[in-house]
C-alpha cells in the first residue's frame, strides 16, 4: 500500500466535513467494502484510524483482522474487532458467554 497523507481520524479533528464531503465519503467507503466482500473478505476493524487518505483517494487498510467468508465462526466467544470500539450488545454477548452455563445465542 502507498504511504498515506493522513488517515480520517486526523481529518476528522483538524475541520468539519460539508454534507457533499461526507455523503462523497460514505460512498467511496460502501464502495470500497463491497469490493471486499465480494472476494468474500470481511475487514472486522473498520474505524476512522484504519481509512486512509492517498492523494484525493480514500483507501481502507490495515486488514490484520480480516477473515474469509466460510471460514469457522461457530466460536460464540470469538471477539472481532477491537474491544474499545464493540456496540454495547456485542459487549454484553461477549460477556455473557464467559459462563457456559448460560450461552447467549
């Protein structure tokens, strides 16, 4: 991958993006993980510091937690993504499953 000018965690704090700016964005991105998806690849970290910018093109990276469609997710513990950034029901579902006892499906 070229090396990035910024990411959009950095933008995101410097200025205020216009509505055209983000709905621009937003579409390049829903663009970007279709294309990923349809290599049946999914990212499991995309946040604000994982999307870069090259030159005036909007680029996702850091694929360190992908996974392919098919493989074995029947590990209901399997956390994905990073923790800090998990909604609150997948938090809960993480930590329910800790006792087995008691599985959350």
């Amino acid at each position: 991958m070229e090396m990035a000018d910024g990411d959009l965690s950095q933008l995101l704090e410097e200025e205020r993006l216009s509505l055209q700016q983000k709905i621009v964005l937003c579409n390049g991105l829903m663009k970007a993980l279709q294309a990923l998806h349809e290599l049946y690849i999914y990212h499991r970290d995309l946040k604000p510091d994982n999307i870069f910018l090259i030159g005036d093109q909007w680029k996702i990276g850091d694929l360190g937690f992908i996974a392919h469609r098919g493989e074995d997710f029947d590990d209901k513990r399997e956390r994905i993504g990073p923790t800090g950034l998990m909604s609150p029901e997948a938090v809960n579902k993480a930590l329910a499953n800790i006792n087995p006892e008691f599985p959350v499906d």
